[in-house]
C-alpha cells in the first residue's frame, strides 16, 4: 500500500511530465499530423535564455546552499547550547519565515533593495535571490540542524573541554564532524528549493537574471505546457541529481553510518 501511494504521488506525476513534453498537444493522443513531437525540447534547448537560466539557478542554489550550511548551524548551536540572553527571540525570528509566503518574501525583499540607499543594484542581481532563498528556508536548516545538536549530549563537549581541547578545537573535531550529516541535508535541501521555488523568486527576477523555475512560468502563463513539461524535466534532473550526489557522498565517507 505504501509503495502505491508513493507511486501515485511521484512516479505517476513524473511519467506524464515527461510524456507531454514529447506530445504535439498536451494531453491528446489523437492528433492527426501525429501526437508525439520532440520539437519543444528542440525549442528549449535551442533557445538562449534557456542556457543563461540554466547558468543563473546552478548560481544561486549553490550559494544559496553554501550560505545556509554556513549561517544556519552557528543559530542552531546558539539556541540549543548556550544561555545568552535573547537567544529565545533568535529561535522566534527562524521561525518568522515560514508564517510568510513566499511572494511577501519577495516583495518585501524587492521594497527593501530599491528603498534603501546602495542597495538597489542588488534588484535583479543574483546575490538578492540568494538572500531571499536563504531567509526562506531559514525555519526549516535550523530545526533540522538543532535536532542533531539535541542528540549530542553535552558531556561531549565538557569531555573535551576537561581534556584541555579549546572550545574553537572542539566545535572542529567533536560537534561538527557529528552535525554534518545534518548540515548536508539542509544544503541539500536548500539547493532544491532554490531551483523550484517560485513565488520567492518571480519579484526578485529580470530580464538579465532568472531562475529556470521562472523560466518556466513564462511558458505556463502563454498556454505552451508541452514546453513547459520541457523545463520541469530539467528541473527534476537537476534535483535528482544533486541529492544522489549526496546519497554517495554520504556514503563514500561514511555519513549514512553515523
């Protein structure tokens, strides 16, 4: 029963994108010129803002999974470790984005970079959707990440500390080396998100700088679904890819075991 559910809710999906984007019209096997066509994949591999898409998401779900692997673990161990004051409204602010839509993101973030002085060169830049990505997916990184922290008992650390290591030696050779199947997760995660998200990055996008994501939508908004299958399928690859990347990164260096 499992394996049918999740058949019904990935497989299946998957297996008609990528039939309509060979299909002369989406949905319809009774064409009379014929109902298969490779001619949208053709189109979209042919067509320049293809490539500069392409170019542009692997930018910015890079850095978007690179800033989060590094910003996110420093606020899970502040929260979960230490007794500083305000830590607790820390933990409320990561919680903040997932209460807004993706769109608000967006638009707030766009307010932001044309009111404010110096920041305007950032609209349309990629930087501004390496941001928005990464404030997007703060809630989710961080709680990931404060579990695994939560598993590590601190006689770990206090160990360490009455053996002489310093705190810097500590987080270096004991927390993170055990944290980091968890930090790769959310790069995992974050570089996903990155790719598909769209109402984060509609607002955020231009002309010069986009998203295949956004790309896409431009084929949905103008009725050419066969098209838009197109670049869905590179999406999915994309995706697919990087997690079973991580899968044998994972266990080439022993991060499934631990």
């Amino acid at each position: 029963l499992l394996s049918l559910l999740l058949g019904a809710m990935t497989i299946l999906p998957v297996a008609f994108m990528l039939l309509g984007s060979f299909m002369e019209v989406f949905g319809y096997f009774d064409v009379p010129d014929g109902a298969f066509t490779t001619a949208h994949w053709t189109t979209v591999l042919q067509d320049s803002l293809f490539l500069g898409s392409l170019g542009d998401t692997l930018v910015v779900a890079v850095a978007a999974a690179v800033l989060s692997m590094l910003l996110f673990p420093p606020i899970a161990y502040l929260v979960v470790r230490t007794r500083y004051l305000g830590r607790g409204a820390l933990d409320f602010l990561t919680w903040l984005p997932t209460t807004v839509p993706g769109i608000v993101i967006g638009l707030a973030l766009l307010w932001v970079f044309l009111k404010t002085p110096g920041l305007n060169q950032i609209y349309g830049h990629p930087l501004g959707l390496v941001l928005a990505f990464t404030l997007a997916g703060m809630a989710l990184g961080v709680q990931i990440i404060k579990a695994a922290i939560m598993q590590l008992s601190p006689e770990l650390e206090d160990a360490a500390q009455a053996a002489g290591a310093s705190w810097l030696a500590t987080m270096r050779k004991i927390v993170l080396p055990l944290v980091a199947p968890a930090v790769a997760v959310v790069g995992i995660l974050e570089f996903v998100a990155a790719t598909r998200g769209v109402s984060t990055a509609v607002l955020l996008s231009s002309h010069a700088t986009q998203t295949l994501a956004v790309f896409q939508l431009k084929y949905i908004e103008a009725g050419d679904l066969e098209t838009a299958s197109v670049v869905g399928i590179v999406l999915l690859a994309l995706s697919t890819g990087v997690a079973l990347l991580g899968r044998l990164f994972g266990l080439r260096f022993g991060l499934g075991e631990r």
